[in-house]
C-alpha cells in the first residue's frame, strides 16, 4: 500500500506542478468568476465550489508531507 501511494504522490505531485495545471487553475478561477453573475449566484454554487476547495486542499496536504518527506 505504501509503494502505491508513493506512485501516486510522484505522479501527482509532478502532474500538479506543472505549468498546465496553473494555467488550468486559471481558467477554473475566472469561468467560476463569471459564471457568478450568470447564475445569480447562487448559494448551491458556492456551496459547491466551497466543498471542493475544501476536499481538494485536505487531500493535497498529504500530498505535500509526501513530498516533504522524499525531500529531507
């Protein structure tokens, strides 16, 4: 299981630190920005985008140590 997850954590981590997911991140950001007006914002949109945000920045945070761990 450990072998899997550092597979994983090296993928990841090289795949999340390239220049393509930045500019990804980007565009995410600004189609949310102005998909706001569009749609009223709605409280079902942020609550939606909230929750990701908030998946997504927990399971990075294992990603992170991973890679703080190979580091030292």
């Amino acid at each position: 299981m450990k072998e899997i997850f550092h597979r994983f954590a090296v993928i990841v981590s090289g795949v999340a630190g390239s220049p393509s997911a930045f500019v990804g991140a980007i565009i995410v950001i600004f189609v949310w920005a102005f998909s706001g007006p569009a749609f009223g914002f709605s409280d079902t949109g942020q609550l939606v985008i909230n929750t990701v945000t908030k998946i997504f920045t927990f399971l990075r945070v294992f990603l992170i140590k991973n890679t703080q761990n190979r580091d030292s």
